[in-house]
C-alpha cells in the first residue's frame, strides 16, 4: 500500500500534506503546469518561501516530471534538491513549506 493509496484519483494529481492548503488536490490536466507564488500560477502557492516562479509539473505520455525554474529555496523530491527529476506514485515534493504528495491515479 502506498503512502498515496488514501488518494486515489482519475488522473494524476498533487495533494498537499503540509503547508496552508492541506488536503487541497491539484489535478494534472495538461501537459504544463506552472507552481508559483504568482497569483497567475496554475498551483498557486501563497506562502514567501515560494518563488513567484519556482517549478512547472510536465506530463508527456506516461511520464509526469518537476522541473524547478530557478527557485531560490529549491525544490525537492523525497528530501533531495532537484533540478529535474520524475515522479512516481506517492513521491513527497517540497516547494517551500510546501509538502505534496504525487498520485499518479487510476488512469496513468
């Protein structure tokens, strides 16, 4: 049973486990998605140790990815700093004081 098991979902989605939006479920519905504290981000995440512009999510075919965009605290998969790196079925992301959980769904 996975950490994510609790949050099955159709698709693909990120859930917050930590931070001010907790139990809030952001749906992976097209191929970019951008993370931000900008309000015009598509995960808006109001909080300053988000960068306006801190990462984008990426779904091609099966494969749904973060990339970090040049953050200034970073992001991080399973406590490791990333530049770029895939995701995988119950994966802990950490953008600021953020924590999400990837749940790739019953459809991917």
């Amino acid at each position: 049973m996975s950490i994510a098991s609790e949050h099955v979902t159709e698709g693909p989605a990120l859930v917050v486990r930590k931070g001010a939006e907790t139990g809030e479920r952001f749906v992976i519905d097209r191929e970019r998605l951008t993370i931000g504290r900008d309000p015009d981000s598509d995960i808006f995440l109001n909080d300053v140790t988000v960068s306006r512009s801190h990462a984008v999510i990426e779904a091609a075919g099966q494969v749904v990815s973060i990339e970090d965009v040049g953050s200034l605290n970073g992001t991080y998969v399973n406590g490791v700093r990333v530049d770029k790196a895939p995701l995988t079925d119950g994966d802990i992301l950490q953008v600021g004081m953020f924590q999400m959980v990837y749940v790739p769904g019953s459809g991917r």
